[in-house]
C-alpha cells in the first residue's frame, strides 16, 4: 500500500471559530508577563501614556497611569514606555498576580495629584504685628 504525497496538500485545516484564550482578541501578541503601573508611586508625567498610547492612560479622578489593554502596543513600545517613566513605577508582572496587586492599590488612600492634601483638621495661623 502506498501513500500518494499529493494528499497533504488535499486536506483541509480546520480552524476554529471561537476565541478560545490562548490568542489575543484585538490583534496583539501573547506577552509571557503583564504590565502593571504602581499607583502609589506614579507622579502623573503622562510620558507612558504618550509612548504606548494604546496601554497606558491618565486615570481621570486621581491624575495617575493606568494600564487599559495588555496587548494594546507591541512589547517593544512598551518597554519604550517603562524607560521613560521616571520614578519606575511600570514593571513587568506574571498575570496571575494582577487581582493581589490591584486589591493592595485599592486599600490605599491615594490623594488626587491635582489637589491639596487633604488634611483633618485646620490650623489657624497667629499672626501678631
């Protein structure tokens, strides 16, 4: 019995429909680490969301970055991002530690960097001539 070669070229691949996870749904690629802003440390520059216009953003109410899509920009641009920032506040993370990371940001207080420090009580100045 003999195979014919030809009939590799005769069968047809099925490809699947449905995303199934293991590709990225907006055409990106699959990065091996997660990119994640530290908050608390972020001093508003804005220089990582000019970079990577498609992953980082200025959070409206607090004046931070923030990071909106994984696979928004090549990892080459975004690696351009991180080396702008500076105070090094992006770092490469593993995916799964995103939820622990983002619960540790909201239990922190973060005051709005376009405003005052709010404070609990005032001081009144003595002001004698």
């Amino acid at each position: 019995m003999s195979i014919d070669p030809s009939s590799a070229f005769q069968v047809k691949v099925q490809l699947e429909a449905e995303p199934n996870g293991k590709e990225p749904c907006l055409g990106g690629q699959l990065q091996d680490k997660a990119v994640w802003v530290d908050e608390s440390i972020c001093i508003g520059c804005r220089y990582c969301a000019h970079v990577a216009t498609n992953t980082f953003v200025i959070e409206p109410h607090l004046g931070r970055s923030r990071v909106i899509r994984q696979d928004g920009d090549s990892f080459e641009l975004i690696q351009e991002a991180i080396g702008t920032c500076p105070v090094n506040c992006i770092h490469w993370v593993a995916f799964e530690k995103l939820d622990e990371l983002r619960s540790q940001l909201e239990a922190l207080d973060l005051q709005d960097l376009g405003k005052l420090p709010q404070v609990s009580r005032r001081v009144k100045r003595n002001i004698s001539d």
